[in-house]
C-alpha cells in the first residue's frame, strides 16, 4: 500500500462537485504536484488531506492509517501556505520553534532541532530577524522550515512560490527540491504553474474540473499528452487536423480541413527550413526572443504554427521570410478528446 492513499475522495458544496471520486497513490519520499487552472479542484484536494475541509465521500489513508475524519492537529502534517502565515512579531527562531513549543516539546531539544533545519534552509545567519526584515525568498524558507521542524509524515505545499517574482520562482523552484531530497520527505505540492511542476516533481497529477485527467511522470506528461486540453495546457502545442495513413501512422492532413484525429505538434520539435524544402510551407509573421531560444509565428495553409528555435547565436529569420516546417511523424502525437467540461 502507498504511504498516503487517496480512495475515491470527493468534496460537494450544494450542487456543485468540486472534487469527484480521485485517486491517487504517493509512496514514501515522493514529489507529487497536484496542476490545473483555477477551480480546478487541487486545492480542495489538499485541505481535505491537510483536514482544513471535510470530506463528501472517499477515504484518505496515511500510512495505513484512516485520517479521513482526523482533527488537522492529529494528522501531523507539515503545511506551507500560500501567503507563509508568519508571526510577524516573533523571530525567524521563534516561528520556527512555534510548533514544537506547542507539542511541549523540552527546550534544549527546541534549540537543537531548530539550529538543524535553519542550517538545511541556509537561514541560520537570519535567526534573530522578524520576517518584515526578510525578503520574499527567505521568508519562503522560513515557512517550509516551521513545517518541517515538527518532522512531518507528509508535507503539503499550497502554491508556495506564487507570491515570488519570476527569478525568485525559479530559484526557489529548485531550493524546494534540494530540501525535500535532503530531507527525504513525501511533498505534496498545489501549483497553476506547468513549468513549476514539471521541473521539480517526480509524478504530475493533472486536474480539471474536478476530475484527475493525467498522472505521469513529468516527461511522460509532456511527451504523451492524452488529450487536447493536457496537450495545451501542459507546455505548449501546435493542434493539427490528421489521419492514419495506409500503414497505420498518423499524418497532419495538409489540405486543410477537419480530419479524423486530433495531432499535438510540440514547437521545439518543429525545424525551420529552407523554402520549398520540409513537410508545409509558410511566411514567419511574429518573433519573440526569449534568450536561450526564439519564438515564431508561422503562417501556413494549415493555419498559424508555432516553432520555437535555439539560440545558436546567429540573426533572427525576419518577419516576411518564407521558410518550409518539418519533423519527424514519430513526434505527432495523436490525443483523446477531452472527456472533461468546465
């Protein structure tokens, strides 16, 4: 049995269904990021783990354990918040000795468990600050070192960089992860990010409308999108009309129209070639340059596709230019229509 077990949870307000029959199964020292856009349910999902909201239906099984109905103190799992709830009155060392001092735990093994895991999120210069006198980074620090001070079964991370600015998000994406391998411990993390969760998880588990879609591994997840809205909202995707052709293989269908499959086409795996070489032939519309690589717009007769290209260091392709796309069919990928509505 997995370490934390979902088994057909459900959350119902009214006559809305927020969260429907999910499950899931995280084993112990697993990374696993619950993904999808507002509403989706992934929050919900967390509270009702974290037992900040009670459950509809279902069962959620701790090591073996049954916490459904459990009081949130009782489940003893580590919770970072989205705003990191800080005592702005107490210390970097007193917020992170709060719980412990509630758990009557004795002061000289405080003193030692805190100097320990401000060490682990490279705090311990900080310990006598208030969090006014922190920045967004550190304070961030602060919070995951409260939660694992307690040295929780679980921890439960409620979109914790959302409140970073983009280079901070990324910074602090990776010092996640440092800490939860250092540390070995099962994360569950809620994020809207796509990139945020397939940088730092071990499994993605996509959600929509309440329902679970996709749970893979990040590069399976990517790679093998199952269906339009997985293709498009995890990273982006050119959605191309196609059919099988006489062997089987899917084909994008070049005469335009609608064919019988729904092709995802990611743009990396697009080459930009010579006029009148390649699959299909277009004019570059739009660039974006992103530093590491380039972002265009390409007009077709299939329509607007997107390609991006590395940066090799030389001149950008100019808007008018005529260019020819092509790829290799083993990239199509052929996706389920979406058995899910908003």
């Amino acid at each position: 049995m997995a370490f934390l077990q979902l088994n057909a949870l459900s959350k119902r307000y009214g006559a809305v269904d927020a969260v429907v029959a999910t499950d899931l199964a995280v084993e112990k020292g697993e990374f696993v990021s619950l993904l999808g856009p507002s509403g989706c349910g992934k929050t919900t999902t967390l509270q009702m783990i974290a037992g900040f909201v009670d459950v509809s239906g279902g069962q959620i099984l701790l090591d073996g354990r049954d916490i459904t109905h459990a009081k949130p103190a009782s489940r003893g799992l580590g919770v970072v918040f989205q705003s990191y709830a800080l005592f702005p009155h107490m210390t970097v060392r007193d917020n992170v000795a709060f719980g412990l001092k509630m758990r009557k735990v004795p002061a000289t093994e405080i003193a030692g468990k805190v100097k320990t895991v401000l060490e682990l999120v490279r705090l311990s210069q900080h310990a006598e600050r208030y969090p006014r006198e922190l920045s967004g980074g550190q304070r961030q620090r602060v919070a995951l070192a409260r939660a694992l001070v307690i040295e929780p079964p679980v921890l439960l991370l409620d979109e914790p960089l959302s409140n970073l600015d983009a280079n901070l998000r990324e910074e602090m994406q990776f010092e996640i992860r440092r800490i939860q391998c250092a540390v070995g411990i099962t994360t569950l993390m809620v994020t809207h990010d796509q990139a945020e969760a397939l940088s730092i998880s071990d499994r993605v588990v996509v959600m929509q409308a309440g329902r679970v879609t996709q749970i893979d591994a990040p590069y399976k997840l990517y790679e093998h999108p199952r269906t339009r809205f997985i293709s498009d909202f995890v990273g982006k995707a050119n959605l191309l009309a196609g059919d099988y052709d006489e062997s089987g293989i899917p084909q994008v269908r070049h005469t335009g129209g609608e064919g019988a499959l729904t092709l995802s086409l990611r743009p990396e795996k697009i080459s930009l070639v010579d006029a009148g070489s390649g699959r299909l032939q277009g004019e570059v519309i739009n660039r974006y340059f992103f530093g590491s690589q380039w972002l265009y717009h390409v007009n077709t007769a299939l329509g607007e596709i997107t390609v991006v290209r590395s940066n090799d260091g030389n001149a950008p392709l100019r808007c008018g230019t005529a260019v020819g796309l092509d790829w290799q069919a083993s990239l199509l990928r052929v996706l389920a229509a979406d058995e899910v509505r908003a």
